[in-house]
C-alpha cells in the first residue's frame, strides 16, 4: 500500500518512511529519543543507501528523479547527460526554456525521460514550482544538482550595486531556495550537489569579487544544511568545486588570454572538460556515497595545491 504523503507531512520530523519490497512501510528516520539522536532503524533506499549492493548498482540511478538548474548549457548539461545516463529521469531547469526544451528533446530521443521547466532560482516561488513540477511528472523527487550561477568580470570598485546583488541572489539564496523545495519534496530522503568553483578556495588572475563570495558561501551552506538534514530527513548534502573550464560562462576568460596564464598553475596542464566532472557528480548523487555529506570534492587538476 501505498504511504499516504499528507500523513508523511503530518509526521513531520518524528518519522519518514519508505517502502520494502513487499509494500509494506517501514520508519527509515525517528527522532525518537530511545533510537539515539535521529538514528537510522533501517536504510533501504539506495539514494541515501546502508544497504549491501552490487557493485556496479552504486552508481545506478535507475528509477530516480532529479532536477538539474542552469542546464541549458556549459556544465549543466553535461550534468543532466550523465544522471539520464545513469538511469535517472531528469527535469531540466533554466531560464533559458527553449534551451532546455531541447536539450529534453535530445535526450528523450536517446531513451531517457527528460522534461524542460522555465525557472528562475532567485525567484523562490519559481523553486517551489519545478519541484512540483518534478513531482506531478515523475512521482517523486530524490536528486537535487544546484548548478545555476551567473559572475561578472569587474573590479570591485567599479560593480555597482545592482550587479552584486543580484550574483548573490541568483548563486547563493536561489540556491538556498531550491534546496528548500527539494527538501520537503524528498520524502524517501535524497541527495543534493552544491556546484561551487575553485575562486571559492583561491584566486584567479580576473576580479570577480561577487562571484567569489557567493561560491564560498556555497559551501559554507553545504555544510550546514548537511547537518540539519542528513540525520532528520535522509537527505544527504555535498558541494563539487570544479576547477576552470571552457564553457559559455567562462567565455570571457577565454577570449581574454586569462585561462593562459593559469595553465602554469594546474598540475594536469590543461582545462577542464565537462566529462571530468561526470565521475564526483554521480558519485556525490548516487549510493556509491551513502556514507558522505557535508564534504567539498575538488576537480580542479590540482589547481589549489599549487
């Protein structure tokens, strides 16, 4: 039978349940004073995983529903390629529609499930509305990719203020308010990946001040939101930091000879490239890491070591 999602709601804190193979409910979570502090009674479902799996299943996300912002090009699409790859049906998040669109087209053609929803992040009522939009289309929710973002090239003293403002809206409260709306969606507990950036951990050779800031506060949110939520609700919390990269956002970088004078500084000589994000991004979303939150991978080329 079926569990009924208001009685979850009602339930709140105090319990959240899954199914067993046979149907029937079982608590995955209890706040219950005798279990320990929000101790797991059981852990069946391989999003948030504890049980013994095949191999090759850890990274399998057959039967999974996740939701990728700001993949309507650069690495958000590569993104969303690899969790459809990986079994999952995805729903492509942008304000860019026909971008999205398809990209959602491409992607069912190739056999995978996929659908485009118009969304802007620092509008936490459009947030509200994909994860719904995910729920109605798919019947549930357990992967969150927080990718959206948007930077500026500009010294510090020449940003105004409406431009600062709106980087940190859009990068870090549009953040904040995706994660919000997956969380109450993720009733069988879930996963989120935070995408920061290596200017969270270092400097480059451009002023971006803003766009600094706002992806070390990602961080700063993954870990705390890890906290509150890996034990009460299942719903495990992590951050990649991809180094520097050939996309669409990083053009300007690019058409100004910035990424040439950086490749001294990688121990791998070389740019990113989406594909060598696809390994941390499914393993952050999959069983493969039920036993890590609140941690920050590092895909970089050694960068920040240098």
């Amino acid at each position: 039978m079926t569990p009924d999602i208001d009685d979850l709601r009602a339930l709140g804190n105090e319990h959240r349940f899954a199914l067993d193979q046979d149907g029937n409910r079982r608590v995955l979570i209890s706040n219950d004073a005798e279990e320990g502090p929000r101790a797991f009674a059981e852990r069946r479902d391989p999003v948030y995983g504890g049980a013994e799996m095949p191999l090759p299943d850890l990274f399998s996300l057959d039967g999974r529903v996740a939701i990728v912002t700001g993949s309507s090009s650069g690495l958000g699409v590569g993104f969303a390629t690899t969790l459809a790859q990986a079994g999952a049906a995805v729903v492509l998040a942008a304000r860019r529609v026909d971008r999205v669109e398809k990209l959602a087209a491409e992607l069912t053609e190739a056999g995978h499930r996929a659908v485009a929803v118009a969304t802007d992040i620092a509008d936490q009522d459009d947030c509200r509305r994909v994860v719904q939009a995910a729920v109605a289309e798919f019947g549930r929710l357990d992967v969150l990719v927080n990718n959206a973002g948007i930077g500026a090239i500009v010294p510090a003293h020449r940003q105004d203020a409406a431009e600062f403002r709106e980087i940190l809206a859009v990068n870090i409260a549009g953040t904040h308010w995706m994660s919000l709306a997956a969380a109450d969606a993720m009733q069988y507990g879930g996963a989120i990946v935070n995408i920061s950036s290596v200017l969270a951990l270092s400097t480059a050779s451009s002023p971006q001040a803003a766009y600094a800031a706002s992806k070390a506060a990602i961080l700063a949110l993954t870990r705390d939101l890890a906290q509150e939520w890996t034990g009460r609700r299942g719903i495990r919390v992590n951050a990649v930091v991809p180094g520097f990269f050939a996309t669409e956002m990083t053009s300007d970088h690019v058409d100004a000879g910035h990424f040439d004078a950086l490749l001294d500084r990688i121990p791998a000589g070389r740019l990113g490239e989406p594909g060598d994000l696809s390994g941390a991004l499914l393993y952050l979303a999959s069983a493969a890491s039920s036993y890590v939150t609140g941690q920050t991978v590092v895909v970089d080329g050694g960068f920040v070591i240098t």
